[in-house]
C-alpha cells in the first residue's frame, strides 16, 4: 500500500495603512515646474531606451514625480525592464560624470543658477529617484550559474537561524512545524519592491549575499518536485501598485495582484478560499477577521505530498515515548527491514537518520541518543554549520537494513511571524517599512504577519485492532524514537529545508 507523508504551509503578509502622516507641503510645490526640464532628467537616466519605448503610448501610474501626467518611458511590461531599472543609481548611463546619482527631479543640463525655480533648496521638494533602487541587477548566464549553490548555502543558514527563533518564542516542550521554504518565498518576493534599509535587512535576515543577481530566477528554480508554491497579492483599490512589479512578480512568481472590495466580510472570505485551495483544503481557514484599512496583502502557501519509498509494515502497535517527565504509549510506525542512512553524532550527542521519499526528498530525523540528553541540548548546539556538516555526512552515508520504529505524527502549528522576525533582529515591517518598488505610496507597514503549517506522517494500510509484537534479530541495527525529536523535510537536489519541526508529544 502507498505511504504518505502529506505537510503544508501558509504564509500571510498583511499590510495596513500606517500612523505615520505624510502630508509635507513642500513634497508638491514644484507640481507645476516646467515638464520639459523632467522630460531631459529621464532621458538623461534611461537614453537608451528612447527608440525602444514610445512616451506618448503609456504614462506610468506609479511616477514617482508629483507632477501631473508627466509622460515618461513605458516598462514594456517586460521583467528585464524591471531588472534594468532598480539597478543601483549609479550603474546606470549618464550623459554627465559630475551627476553620480539621480537625487533629484529637478536636475538638468542646464546652469543651475539661471533656474531658480527648479533648484532643489529642500529634500522635501522632489522625490529622490524616478525608480527605486531596488535588490536586482543583470542576470547574466554566469549568474544563473552559480546563484542556485548560493541560493541553497543561504537558504540552509536561514533555517537553522529560524527554527532558533521558532523555539525561542514557542512554549518549552511544545511541538512546533514551520517551512523556511515558504518564509523565504515570501520574503524574497517582498524583497523585489524592497528599498534602502529595508532591501538591505532583508538580504540580512535571509542570509542572502548584498544584490544576490539572479536570487528570484534561483527561487524560482527551486521548487521541487512534488512541492506546489504559490504567491498572491491582495491590495485595496486606492493603492497603487507600481506596473514593473507587476510584471516582474508575474514572470518570476506566477501571480498578477488582485484588488480586495469594499466589503471586509467578502474580503476575508476571497482570501480564505484562496488559502483552502492552494493547501488541498488543509488549512480551510487562515484568518478570523480582516482590518476594514488593509491596504495590502502577500501570500504564500506550499503544499506537499510525498510517498515513502518503502511502506512500513501494515499493523498496529503501541509503544512508549518519553514525555516530559513520564512514559506514554504512543502509536507507532515500525519495519524490520528499512533503509536508513544513520550515525551518531558527538557533536549533538544525537542520532542522526535519514529515509527516502518519492520526489527526490527525505525525510530525517534527530534525536537525542539516551533518556539523559535533552532535545534542548541538541537544539543550542545546532548552529548553521554544525547543520550543513550533518547533512554532507548523511549525503556520504550508505543505506542500511535497519529495524525502525517511530512515531505517527500529525503537527499543526500557527505563528505569528512579526514576533519571529524581530526575534531576528529584523524590525521593519513594523517600525520602517521600505517598499518604493511595489508601491510609490509610503504610508504602509505592517500589522500582522501569519504562517500556519500542517504536517500528517502515517503509514497507510490496514490496522490491526490489536497491538503487534515484533522480534528482532540481534545482528540488525536498530533505530527506535522513543523520545522528543527534531525533523526535517530535505530537498536531496537543491539540498535545502522544505520543512522543519520538533515533536515533543505525538498525540498532539
């Protein structure tokens, strides 16, 4: 009979409009200054791109300039026109060396003296930039080359550091279930809209080189087989969202924004069905209720469905597992025969087991190696590097018949994400929120972020109405998990987390 193992996640990016006012009067006093000396000051950053693009077809709703329809250059709703403008000011073509970055609407060729009313005597006068200085350069083939070995260092580090700041805010001995593939889906995606600090603290928090080239093609690349993530954006109709996100966040994440109603009951129910279908109908229910000023809203769900590569043995059997400070019987799954990688490690004091999934996964699983050791232990000497040497080592490992016994397992978990974050000193989607690419208002920040994940682990078949005894042999090896135990779901081609968790209490 097939073997399952069925986990899934849902991340949930809520944006609201924030109490900061934005109401300077000197930001549209120039409102009225001469289009022409605009006109120069775009086709001074972007020359090339005048043969290719036509000013009159198209007026970009998300100028960053305060003027009135002030014509400028189309995207060409192309991500490579995106790409090219959120380049850093100063890798983009000047026709001047003394103009190294574009600070100001009001530049021009000519004298600045004999333009009084265009000379800048206040930041607050014009905008800074005409595009954001967003996190992507160039992808170059020699980018996508070696992206994806960074992409899978990075995003093994930030799981390490993210279970540290699940366990640090969850309850002692408590189950817990996250996926650090579905975080950094998310984050990565809010990381193309992103500006200034807050692209940088987000390149920081994932653990992401600075302008990572080509991190959102790798992302892209990354999901594995068997493995469904998708992204929405939900966004009120006065916010306008800037069209070369949208056509990047189209290409690079399959997703064009949606726009929420009036009614907030509609709302949260658009947003619910959207969860219910994009996890199988596992998380029927993401949120209660939806604040009547949401201004924006980033999904993310990943939704799993594996098979072991070897059933377990179709009877039902019972046996103990440490329990904080007392014996339970738990249901257990059990094989006489089953190929296991497995050592033990002296660095945890833990030993370490890995099984074979379908989908080029596996499933492993460490666990403290007598009743004397604690899976907190274990847990403060998992660092990113001790983490990545465990997994090389089970890479260099050889399958043997191994008589297991483990836990059956069904972990829900949900978690507020904003609490996670600021545990990984990444404060600004709360207190200074950037995100100039997506969007050219500022008044946005964060009010609440969700992820919720649930994650099933069974043995399909039939059950025996009684518990089985099993003899075994003294000569087999024997892995038994009969206490508290940290797990993860590994992507053996891209080797990254797709999913992490301990277990303290199977029952739960």
């Amino acid at each position: 009979m097939a073997s399952r193992l069925t986990p899934l996640t849902l991340l949930l990016l809520l944006l609201l409009a924030g109490d900061r006012a934005f109401s300077d009067p000197e930001t549209t006093s120039h409102s009225t200054q001469d289009p022409l000396v605009t006109q120069e000051a775009i086709n001074e950053v972007f020359p090339e791109t005048d043969e290719s693009l036509n000013p009159t077809e198209h007026t970009v709703q998300s100028s960053t300039w305060p003027t009135t329809n002030v014509p400028t250059k189309d995207p060409a709703d192309t991500t490579q026109a995106f790409l090219k403008h959120t380049q850093p000011a100063e890798q983009l073509p000047t026709d001047s060396p003394s103009q190294p970055t574009m600070n100001s609407s009001s530049q021009s060729p000519v004298d600045p003296s004999s333009q009084p009313s265009t000379t800048t005597d206040s930041p607050t006068q014009a905008p800074t930039e005409p595009f954001c200085s967003g996190p992507l350069a160039q992808c170059s083939d020699l980018d996508r080359g070696s992206s994806e070995a960074t992409l899978s260092e990075a995003l093994t580090d930030f799981s390490v550091k993210l279970y540290h700041a699940f366990s640090a805010t969850k309850k002692a001995e408590t189950n817990m279930v996250f996926s650090p593939f579905s975080i950094a889906s998310l984050l990565t995606q809010v990381l193309l809209g992103a500006g200034d600090s807050t692209k940088s603290n987000l390149e920081s928090v994932l653990s992401y080189p600075t302008d990572f080239a080509c991190v959102h093609q790798a992302l892209k690349a990354f999901s594995p087989k068997g493995v469904t993530s998708v992204s929405q954006i939900f966004h009120s109709p006065d916010l306008a969202i800037r069209d070369t996100y949208v056509n990047a966040s189209q290409s690079l994440y399959g997703s064009s924004p949606r726009v929420l109603g009036p009614d907030s009951e509609a709302n949260l129910e658009l947003i619910n069905t959207w969860v219910a279908e994009n996890t199988n109908h596992k998380i029927s229910q993401l949120l209660d209720s939806l604040p009547s000023d949401t201004r924006l809203v980033l999904l993310n769900a990943v939704y799993l469905s594996a098979k072991w590569k070897k059933t377990f043995d179709e009877t039902k059997m019972k046996a103990s597992f440490l329990y904080k400070n007392s014996v339970i019987k738990v249901p257990m799954m059990s094989s006489k025969k089953y190929p296991m990688a497995h050592f033990s490690d002296q660095t945890l004091k833990a030993r370490v087991g890995q099984l074979q999934l379908s989908q080029n996964l596996s499933f492993v699983i460490m666990v403290p190696r007598s009743q004397k050791h604690r899976l907190e232990d274990m847990e403060e000497a998992l660092t990113p590097t001790v983490f990545k040497a465990i997994m090389k080592k089970l890479e260099l490992s050889r399958y043997q018949p191994t008589y297991l016994m483990m836990p059956r397992i069904k972990v829900k978990s949900s978690q507020d994400m904003l609490s996670i974050l600021e545990k990984m000193e990444f404060f600004d989607f709360t207190y200074d929120l950037n995100l100039c690419g997506l969007t050219e208002d500022p008044d946005l920040q964060v009010s609440a972020m969700k992820h919720q994940t649930v994650l099933e682990l069974t043995e399909t078949g039939v059950e025996a109405a009684a518990a089985s005894a099993v003899s075994v042999a003294r000569n087999l090896i024997i892995f038994e998990v009969q206490q508290p135990f940290l797990f993860l779901l590994w992507d053996q081609q891209h080797k990254f987390p797709v999913f992490m968790g301990r277990v303290y209490d199977p029952r739960a």
